[in-house]
C-alpha cells in the first residue's frame, strides 16, 4: 500500500499506523474483532505529510473502521476501547492531527446506506490486521443513490471545521502549529466544497487533483454556472494549488504559489488572510448546494432570507424526534444545549441543525458585505447552545469568544463523538 509517493513521508506514517495497530491489537480481542480497516486519503496515496522545524508530521488523521464479529457488544467495546483511543490521541500530538476509529458489522459492509462517507469508504479501504477478505465482502455504494442533502451535511461539516479554525489573533512569536492547522482545514474546505459539487452532480473522480480538473475545465464552463464561475473566478487558480498540497504535502510549493515563505511568521500571516480569504468562496459553494437540496434558486438571496430555509431541511417528525433525543440524560454533555432553547426550536429545526446554521452565520458574519446587526440577533434566536445570561450585552468579540467555545465543545463532543470536556 502506498500511503504517499515521497518514500520518507510514506515510512513515517506507516510507523504512525503500526504502533496504532499494534496498540489495538492488543487492547483487544481476536474474539471481538474480524478485521482493522483504514479508509481516507491516505489510502488513495493521498496522505498529507509536511516537513516542520520539528520533523514530519501528518495533517491526514488516521482514520479506523473496526469490523465486529457478529457476538461482539460493540457498545460495550467502543468504551473498553475509548481510554486507549484518548491515550493515542495523546500521544500522538506531536507526529499527526489525530485518529478515530468508528465500529461496523458485516450487515454495514455488505448493505450501507447510500452516503458519501460510505462510497468512499468502499472504492479504497485498506486491511491493515485480520481477515482481508472482509474487503471482498464490501458493497459499492451507487452515486445515483445518494442524497443530495447528504452533499450539504458534508459542506456544513467543513464550514464548521473552518469556523472553529480560525487563526487567533495573537502578539508574540508565531506558532507554526496553529497556522500550519490552520491552513489545511482551508485546504479541505476548498478541496471538499468541490467535491460535495461533483456529489450533486453524481459525478467524482476518485483523486483530489482529478476532481478540480473536472470542476474547473467541465462545470463551471457550462453556462448554467456562469454565474458560479465568475463569484469564484479569485480562487480558481488556487485550487490546483490546494490539490497539489493535500497530495504531496509540499508546504514550500504551496507558500511559493501565494508569493511567501514557509517559515512561522509569513505562514501564521498566509493562514489568517486564507482563512478571510475563503469565507465568499465557502458561502457561494453553500448557496449552491443547499439550492439543489431545497430545489430552487438560492445564489441571490441574503443570509438572512436562506436562514429561513433552514427550517425545510428536515421533516417535522425528524426535527421532534432529534430534538427528544438530545433531551436524554447523558445524550448531550452538560451545559452545551439549552435544553428549553432547543425545546422552544424543535418546531424549526433540530438541535443539529441549529448548530449548522449557528456556525454558518458566524462565519459568514466574517465577510466584508456581512449584516452583523442582523448576525447579533440571529445567534440569539438560532443558537442551540446554553449561553451567559449577558450574553446579549456582550461585545462583539465577547459574544464570539463564546460562541467559538460552544461550537468547538459541540464538533468535538457531538459531531466527532470524542469524550472531551468543555475548555
């Protein structure tokens, strides 16, 4: 298997996977499991590996899928498994962005739901321990079958992880961590915005590079997206750029494209501009996506005209039963969810929903055309979040402040289904 076509850089993280699966292997059992798959980028060869002051280090996560046996408890095992999980997160900061590992049975394998988390899973996953014929046994998901509102989770889920990425604002000496994380969640927004295109449209290549290629050279010369192409016509010779990087990990070649440096200071600079940079090319993709989820036309309507869209995304039944649901004890952590907000708003949208569009409007309040006064009023009456009783009079760098906590809280606790505590 090649992870990447830089010989060091596919060593490296090779050693990353084996001592994971070495450290999994032995927490648990062969009775448990069947099989230890990996699925991602890396898996296509794609794995995005950089050269830092401190050595090598992979902004792919590692991302595991544990096959069960059919007498596996695999609540039972996804906790057992849980304090191992933290621990490798642990220690595995300074060499890679993180590792998750989900757990699937066979009826998965052999009948998943037609999403765009599983057509990629099955056109490239990897056995990395047990039995490889597992991976015979994987169904091909049609495209055709896929949802168009699966598209726009996958977009809301990358406008959210560009929210909570934003580079902070900060005196003293740069820190090439930060920006450096920074500027590869621009690069997945970018790189995931096309593809979540492609999926509307039933058609993407397996590659990052293939899909800018066909996005660029195809799509946006049609004229049904004349428009499209002319809002994004500032980032378009970027995103050969983006696609490039996210294969090779070359951070020179891609600091030499915007005209720096890859040293701290001029990177730190690059990914706080970038993060500005990306906000109209995110929310013209969102309107997009989201209108070919509703059915009509949306790329001229104001943020907060779309805002109230927001509620037809979801059946009625759905937003009710997904609301009750968070109202479990322990659903939800303690003191993220205003248990009467979300209640009063149940009618509207589900909690996950409303934390979508939360982190949306926050975001696209960055832009320079942005109505902030209306932004202060909408995270009032959208937000899901348990916030301060002062939260009204607080100021606007305040009101964010907090705001980034919540939503940082909820990708990690909700979205990601990590055991973390609020910071």
């Amino acid at each position: 298997m090649v992870y990447s076509s830089i010989p060091e850089k596919h060593e490296f993280f090779a050693k990353l996977l084996e001592r994971c699966v070495d450290e999994i292997a032995h927490a648990v059992s062969e009775d448990d499991i069947e099989a230890l798959l990996m699925i991602g980028a890396p898996t296509r060869g794609e794995v995005t590996v950089v050269d830092t002051p401190s050595g090598l280090y992979s902004l792919s996560d590692i991302d595991l899928i544990c096959v069960t046996r059919p007498s596996t408890n695999r609540s039972e095992l996804r906790l057992r498994v849980a304090p191992l999980m933290a621990r490798l997160n642990r220690e595995l900061t300074p060499d890679c962005s993180g590792i998750d590992m989900s757990f699937k049975t066979h009826v998965h394998l052999t009948s998943p739901y037609p999403l765009i988390s599983n057509y990629e899973f099955a056109r490239s996953p990897v056995c990395l321990y047990g039995n490889e014929n597992v991976l015979s046994s994987i169904a091909k998901v049609d495209p055709d079958e896929i949802p168009v509102a699966d598209a726009l989770r996958f977009v809301h889920n990358r406008c959210f992880e560009h929210m909570i990425a934003r580079p902070p604002t900060q005196e003293g000496p740069a820190d090439f961590s930060t920006a450096l994380s920074s500027l590869y969640r621009t690069a997945k927004l970018a790189l995931d915005l096309v593809s979540a295109f492609l999926f509307v449209r039933r058609n993407t290549p397996l590659g990052y590079e293939a899909r800018v290629k066909l996005f660029i050279e195809d799509y946006l010369r049609r004229d049904k997206f004349a428009a499209l192409a002319t809002a994004l016509e500032p980032f378009i010779d970027d995103l050969p750029a983006w696609a490039a990087f996210k294969t090779s990990g070359d951070l020179n070649r891609l600091a030499s494209h915007f005209g720096t440096t890859a040293d701290a200071p001029a990177l730190q600079h690059l990914a706080s501009d970038l993060w500005y940079k990306y906000i109209p090319y995110a929310e013209e993709l969102w309107k997009s996506i989201f209108g070919s989820t509703l059915g009509q036309d949306v790329s001229r309507l104001p943020l907060p005209a779309i805002a109230e869209y927001f509620g037809k995304l979801e059946s009625l039944p759905r937003k009710i039963v997904r609301t009750l649901r968070l109202l479990k004890p322990a659903a939800a952590p303690k003191g993220l969810l205003s248990r009467v907000g979300i209640v009063r708003r149940m009618f509207f949208a589900s909690p996950l929903a409303l934390a979508y569009l939360t982190a949306l409007i926050t975001l696209f309040s960055h832009a320079e055309n942005a109505d902030r006064e209306w932004t202060r009023g909408a995270i009032v009456r959208y937000a899901p979040f348990s916030l301060p009783v002062s939260f009204r009079a607080m100021s606007d760098k305040e009101r964010e402040d907090v705001l980034m906590g919540k939503l940082a809280f909820f990708h990690q606790a909700m979205l990601l289904g990590r055991r973390v505590k609020e910071s």
